[in-house]
C-alpha cells in the first residue's frame, strides 16, 4: 500500500513540475519524453531554445511547446486546400 502511495505522490510531484515557466533539464526530459542523449544533442547544434546558467541548462515552457507545435503534420484536407490555393495563384500570373 504504501509502495503505491509513493508511486501516486511521485506522478502528482511530475505532473506539477509542468505548471512551471522555467524547466530545468530533468524537468524538460519528463515534460517531453526525450531521452537525455536527444536533448543534449538537439541543445549542442541549438536546436533547441534554451538558457544556460553556468553548466546548468534551463527551458522556457511556453517556448518549448511552441518549438514543440512548429511543425505539425498536415491532414490530407490542409494539403490539398493549400495546394490548391497555389495552383490557383499560379494559373493568375
């Protein structure tokens, strides 16, 4: 009982970890599933937006989920009204 109450008070501690503005490096791996290795290299070629404070690292949540949000995946709709608005301005020209 008490191995499940620890279990329960640990996902409640990472689940408020993420109402924070300024995630530290551990709290970005939970926040995006990234493993470490990928962060490290997505933040060494700045890939990535980050700060660094002396050696630590630190994210700007909303930053990250906009970077997060960047580039989503079309539906076949959206890529078709797109492609089709093209084609009309093409034929205008």
């Amino acid at each position: 009982m008490s191995e499940q109450i620890i279990k329960t008070l640990e996902r409640i501690e990472s689940l408020l970890s993420f109402n924070k503005q300024v995630l530290s490096f551990s709290d970005m791996i939970a926040f995006t599933g990234m493993s470490e290795s990928r962060l490290y290299k997505l933040t060494s070629s700045r890939k990535i937006p980050f700060s660094k404070v002396g050696r630590s690292l630190y994210f700007d949540r909303k930053q990250i989920e906009e970077w997060l949000l960047s580039n989503p995946n079309l539906t076949d709709d959206e890529i078709e009204k797109s492609f089709n608005k093209q084609l009309f301005l093409n034929k205008r020209r």
